[in-house]
C-alpha cells in the first residue's frame, strides 16, 4: 500500500491547458481580450444565464454584484456566516453591514425560515452561498425574496455544474459571482465571473471592473479609428488575463467528466461509510444535485474523538484531510459584530471536516481514508459528548 500522502484536492491541469496558455502568451495578448469574451460567452451558455463578466475573483465578483444594486452604507444585507469570510467581506466593500443568518444542518445553506429570523426593515439584499457545491433551494428562496422585495444575490463559488430542480446553479438567478481558485472544479488559478440575465447591468458590470472606461482595450483594438474613452464612474482593476481565460476555456471542456467522476467518487464514499458510526455524510438535497467540489462529515455526538483530534489522527496516516465550513462570525474580524445565536453554524463548523476528493483519485487512495477513518471510530475512549459531562 502507498505511504504517499493523500491531499484533499489537486486540480485537474495537464498538457490541454499548458498549450492553450502558450498559444495565448504567443498571440501577444495576454491581457483581457478576446479569450476573456469567448470563455464568457461559453460561462454563460453553460450556467444558463444570458450575461457573463469575468473578473479577477468570486471576491470581486462578489463586490461588482452589490455595487450593481445600489447597496451602501445604512444598508443590511443577510448572509450565512457558515461561508468563507469573503462572502461577509464583500458586503462590507460597500459600506452595508452583513447580518448573518444560520443555515440548514443538512445542506449548510439559508432558508427562507432562517433569514426570516433575522430580517430587518434595513435589510436590502439576500446573500445565499450554494455552500461546498450544495446547491441551495432558490426556489424558495426566490419567492421569499419577491414578497419581501428584496434582491436575492447568489454566491456559486463552488456550484459550477450542480443543479437545482434539473438546471444548472445560475439559471434563471438575478445575479450570481463565482470562483476559478484551484480548490473548484473549473481554475483559472485565480478568477471569477458575474452572471446575470439583466442586459444594462452587464454592460456596468464590464465598465466598473476596467476603471469605469465606457470603451475596453479590445473595443480599442478592433476599432481601425482613434477611440476615445471616457470613465464614466469610479471604477475597479477587476479583470482576467487572455492566459486565465484560456486555461478557463479548456476546463470548461472537461466540466461534465469532472462532475461525473466527483459523484462516482462521492456515491463509492458513500457506500464504504454507511456503516461507520458516528459520522454523517454531506447528501444531494431533495431539490437538487451537488457537483461534490467538497465532502464534508459531520461527527455525531457518539464519534469517539473531537474534530480537531480526528484531522491530526488523520494527518499521521497520511490523509491531508480539512475543517469543515468556517463560521466567519467567529473569526477576529467579526468579534465585536452584534447577531442572533447561529446554533446550527456553530455545530456544522465545530463537528465537521472535509474528506479528500480529486478528480484523478484512485480506489486505493479512497480505501485508505475510509481505513483511517474507521481505526478512529473504534478508538477506545468515552464518546465526546460523554466525556464533556
């Protein structure tokens, strides 16, 4: 048996991508151009939206996206706090302070119940994270939105490729950010996209991530006469490079297999944990299916060892397993930040840890973490939730 350490994710990259971003260096444009405007094109076709705009980060993305509704200072804008910091970060960008909501213990994401739980009359905007891949229920969400009349943003970060009621994350959303970090399916390295089927914000979109400029260095360079741009508002550096969006490009080409290896790998996961006790694995939620971009487990309260001593029993046999979902409210950044009790967050973030998954995982690797994970299971001390008392 291997003594290689198993990691929790490797990005898919080989020779494909290598090529497409030399012929990119090659071409002599590098930076946003028509590699940029042809990886939107097929970012949007796949997601089912009618608009994409590729950016530097889901962060900017983010950003971008309360930018285009107006939201600022005095403004509330309800989010999990079960999410990577940047989610809560982004409100902040523009002046509005985050309220954050707790979550489903099931899918880890909001629900029309728990930002109901916290709506104010300053509330101006939902912010739903499709947490770890998980696709949130936007239909719900969706028609909670519309009676309150409040702008529902979606934060897909990890969602490319999982669907909700048979389409993708992304069909049909106001306006949705999402992530090309390595740690996603589909990398650009760094990278993100705005989607939206709304014609006038795209075309802002565009101008506030290029300094605010009313015509792009591609529209420049088509054009056989002098242009002259103007900024029309203060803008953001917020571009992808040519290069990103090749490798983009070519990524997207491997999406479906990727899914479908994900799902194999989560389903065989699945199988070889269903008698292990004291863990609950992360499922497809009824309304949905998830392209598994992490695996999570919850440890009940009878799993003999704490979440922090099963990563480090997992580390000494080799398995570079992770904490589960952060809890921003809990981080430094956040300490003096007023809120309702998040229960469910706090045990999610507390008791759960991700599971390595790659696309080019192999059996034996699989069959490794499951062995580690079943050795601690029969660890011989006092259930946890015993030993507190």
């Amino acid at each position: 048996m291997s003594t290689d350490r198993i990691p929790v994710m490797i990005p898919w990259l080989g020779e494909e991508e290598a090529r497409a971003a030399s012929d990119a260096v090659l071409s002599g444009w590098v930076a946003q151009g028509p590699r940029v405007a042809e990886f939107e094109r097929a970012f949007a076709e796949r997601v089912g939206a009618e608009h994409a705009v590729a950016v530097s980060s889901c962060t900017t993305a983010l950003h971008l996206s309360l930018v285009a509704l107006g939201l600022g200072p005095g403004d509330e804008v309800v989010v999990p706090s079960l999410s990577f910091i940047a989610t809560a970060n982004a409100v902040r960008y523009v002046g509005a302070e985050p309220v954050f909501a707790d979550v489903d213990l099931a899918t880890g994401n909001l629900t029309p119940a728990t930002v109901e739980a916290v709506r104010t009359p300053r509330t101006k905007a939902v912010l739903a994270v499709h947490q770890g891949g998980v696709p949130a229920d936007v239909h719900s969400l969706r028609a909670a939105c519309a009676e309150w009349d409040l702008p529902l943003v979606e934060d897909a970060a990890c969602a490319i490729g999982s669907t909700v009621g048979g389409k993708p994350v992304g069909h049909g959303a106001l306006i949705a950010a999402w992530s090309f970090h390595p740690r996603k399916l589909v990398t650009t390295g760094e990278g993100g996209m705005v989607t939206t089927d709304d014609a006038e914000w795209a075309a802002r979109l565009r101008r506030l991530r290029e300094h605010g400029m009313n015509a792009s260095a591609a529209d420049r360079h088509a054009s056989d006469k002098p242009v002259l741009e103007s900024y029309l508002e203060v803008g953001f550096n917020y571009r992808m490079t040519d290069v990103q969006a090749a490798i983009g490009l070519v990524q997207l080409g491997k999406l479906d297999a990727m899914i479908a290896r994900r799902r194999e790998l989560a389903a065989r996961y699945d199988a070889l944990l269903r008698d292990v006790p004291g863990l609950t694995p992360v499922r497809d939620p009824a309304h949905g299916q998830s392209n598994f971009q992490s695996y999570w487990v919850l440890l009940d309260g009878d799993f003999p060892l704490g979440r922090d001593d099963l990563l480090a029993a997992l580390a000494a046999a080799g398995v570079s397993a992770r904490r589960g979902i952060m809890a921003s409210h809990l981080e430094p950044a956040y300490a003096d930040h007023p809120g309702a009790p998040l229960p469910v967050t706090e045990r999610i973030t507390r008791d759960s840890l991700i599971l390595p998954l790659f696309h080019t995982m192999t059996e034996d690797q699989q069959d490794r973490v499951v062995a580690a994970l079943r050795e601690q299971a029969q660890h011989d001390q006092a259930p946890r939730e015993q030993a507190r008392g």
